[in-house]
C-alpha cells in the first residue's frame, strides 16, 4: 500500500481515512506493507509493516531506472502544489518558490532519495522520485496486490505494478475538479488519469466521486466502485462535558480553509444568523490558502467580535472543539466524502451539510442544503440554535446512525475487492 502520510503525521482528511482503512484491513485478516515518503520515528503502526522510501536504497546504474533518471532530469514549479498545507506552511513555500526553478540533467545520482514528507515546491519531483523507489521496494517484499492512495502515489503504484506483474487497485479520495473546480492543475489531472487508467479497479469513496471519475477521467463504470469511508470511535469517554466560558452558542467550521470547502459561504451565512441574533459566535477552524481573505471578509462585515479563527486543529483538539459546539456546519463546494460530520455527530453536535458531498449519500440525519444557498444555510444554523426538540432530534438520531458507520464495513468491502482479483 502506498500512502503519502501516516499518523501522528497528518495534514487532512487523507491521512485520516487511509490509517482508519488500513486499521480495518487489519481486523480483517489482511497484512499491510504501508509505503511512505518519509517516516518519522514517532509512527505506530502496530502490526503494519511501514516502509520508509527515504531508507530505500537504489542502484541508479540500475536499466530499470533509466527512463525514470530522464523523467527526474528537470522539473519546472510555476506555482505552489500545497494541496493540504496548513498556513504557516503555505506562506513559507510561497515566499521560497521562485516561478520556473529548474533541475539541471544529472543533478540526481544519490543512492537514496530523501523526502521532505509533506507538499512543498518540489513536489512534483518528489512524486516522480516515489514512482522510482517504488520499483526497488517491489523488487525486495513478497505480496499480492498494490493498492495506491489519491494521485500522489498513482505513479508508484502503476510502477511497482509493471514491476510485479501483481493487480493494482487506486484509492479516488478526492478529484483535482474537487480541489481546484474548472481550474485544475493539467499536471496532477494527467497524473490521476494515468493512475486510474492503469489500474484494474478504482474504489472511490462516493457515488459523487464515482461519476466524475467517469465523466471526467473516461474510465469504465465496471472499473470503479463505491466503498465509503468510515469514522474512528472517538477517545474520550463518553458524553464528556467541557467547560464553556462563554454564555453564547457556538458554531463551528471546521476543515482546510480553501475554495473547496466553501469557508466564504459559512461567512456569509453567519452574518446573517448575527443580524437576527447575537449572542452566537462561530469559529472557522482550519488553515488554507483562503484564511487571509477569510479574515478580511468578517472584518469588511464588521463580525470580527464574533468570529475565532483557530488554525489547524488536531486530535484532543478536534475533540474539545466538537464538545464546545452547538452545531456544524461544513458547506463544501465539492466533497468526495467528508469525514468531519460523522466526527461532529459522534460528539453529540448536530450538523449541516452540503447537497454536495458525498457524505450526504449516507446520512439521514442532517440537514442537507446547497452549498451556495446562504439563506437557507443560515435558516437551519437558527433552527438548531434556538428548537431545542429540533436540536435534540438531530443529535439522538445522529448519533445512533454514526455508531453504524464504521470503518470495519469499509475494510471488509475492500477485502471483497482484493479477493476477487487473488481468486
């Protein structure tokens, strides 16, 4: 399996389902070789086997790897690929990339390749560099079947696929069009084109993802199958209270702060919840390259007093956030799934959430609205807010549906899909 992060490490919602797949996989009976760029010494992987690609060694003299030392010769960075950098990150690589760096020819000959482990400007190297190393770990470990997570590791998949002669399944968590709309980055949609194109089954983790991996990749609906995520049981003990210092409801945002995730609408719609009532505040916890403009946007509509931009949170965090909240809201432009409501129901907090995302396929009990209807966005934060009995629906029923979706039914789907192919 190649992934490109693994807990404590983590930047989003990728890192998130692959460690909560690769945990039902192991329930399952399945043993996991689990590739990542860089290891850092602090994972637990209990009984995966993790590989550290920046341990690997190489003969580069190697005929194998000829056509990729081409590939790597140069590589030209027009702008910053930062697709789950958090803020400080982001600003660090934008100051540092410098439109058209190049990589001379025969700049590479090192017999291991160290990876930054993250989403800085050389990004698009560092993929190409993986696919490389992805070669040799084939050739050293005895398996059965590659499975490759999003278009970061689709290459190194479809290398050690060649290599092995062995099935090679991808994992669609999330399409370019999701991360960039219309405006997509050619590069990243080749690589995921080719990737799916390559493999001998695409699991997607929606039926929303599933269509426009046909419709937007020409792939083969015989080729591509639903498995949807699932959500890890929360750490804390049950129905745990934490102090509120503040006489006001809270709702809360929470995710990357970028064009798909839609934070302008939450803004927007927040404004009007505060015209008819004040005694709200509402927290957009995240970090993205949309944050400055964010901020902007609450000052210009003078609700700064009532608004608290967090950051990126994690663990006990996320956990703390979800035990302050009255109601989420995750109104997202375009979300293969969306973990985070199944997070926020765990905790006993109401949500709401876009029409469209994929979660919306699995959930009854949540209020679904489209993601540009501010108005009716704003309708259901008041509801909630201020119908107790609406309120108490939502979470009883909530949670009860979210105690049934567990990554163990992902795991035992996927499982499915591997023995098909070994049979």
């Amino acid at each position: 399996m190649f992934g490109w992060e693994f807990p404590p490490h983590i930047s989003g919602g990728l890192g998130t389902a692959c460690y909560g797949l690769t945990k039902a996989l192991l329930k399952c009976g399945v043993d996991l070789i689990f590739v990542v760029p860089k290891a850092w010494g602090d994972e637990k992987p209990g009984s995966i086997h993790l590989v550290n690609a920046s341990e690997v060694s190489l003969n580069v003299q190697d005929d194998v790897f000829t056509e990729y030392m081409d590939q790597i010769s140069f590589v030209e960075i027009d702008s910053a690929l930062v697709p789950y950098a958090d803020d400080e990150q982001y600003y660090h690589i934008m100051e540092s990339v410098q439109k058209g760096t190049r990589y001379e020819k025969g700049t590479v000959y090192s017999q291991k390749f160290q990876f930054s482990g993250g989403y800085g400007k050389n990004l698009m190297e560092e993929v190409r560099r993986y696919a490389m190393v992805a070669v040799e770990v084939a050739r050293q470990h005895n398996f059965d079947l590659i499975h490759a997570h999003d278009w970061l590791t689709y290459r190194a998949g479809k290398e050690a696929a060649m290599i092995s002669g062995k099935p090679l399944v991808v994992h669609m968590h999330a399409t370019e069009f999701d991360r960039s709309g219309q405006h997509i980055n050619p590069a990243v949609y080749q690589l995921e084109r080719e990737g799916m194109h390559a493999a001998d089954q695409v699991i997607a983790v929606s039926h929303l993802t599933r269509n426009t991996v046909i419709q937007r990749y020409g792939i083969h609906p015989d080729k591509v199958i639903t498995v949807h995520n699932g959500v890890e049981p929360s750490q804390l003990e049950k129905d745990k209270v934490f102090q509120r210092h503040l006489d006001e409801k809270i709702v809360t945002f929470l995710g990357r702060i970028t064009f798909q995730k839609g934070p302008e609408y939450f803004i927007e719609a927040a404004y009007k919840v505060l015209q008819r009532d004040e005694n709200v505040r509402f927290v957009m916890a995240g970090s993205g390259d949309m944050l400055p403009k964010m901020i902007r946007r609450a000052a210009k509509l003078g609700i700064t007093n009532k608004f608290h931009f967090t950051g990126f949170l994690r663990g006990d965090d996320v956990d703390q956030m979800f035990g302050l909240t009255d109601v989420y809201v995750m109104p997202s432009v375009s979300e293969p799934f969306g973990i985070s409501p199944l997070e926020a129901m765990r905790s006993n907090v109401p949500v709401i959430i876009s029409k469209q995302s994929g979660v919306a396929e699995v959930l009854k009990h949540a209020i679904k609205v489209d993601f540009w209807d501010i108005d009716a966005m704003a309708d259901a934060m008041y509801g909630l807010l201020h119908y107790n009995s609406l309120s108490a629906t939502f979470k009883k029923y909530g949670r009860e549906e979210v105690d049934n979706i567990k990554w163990e039914h992902a795991g035992l789907k996927v499982k499915e899909i591997y023995e098909s192919f070994l049979s």
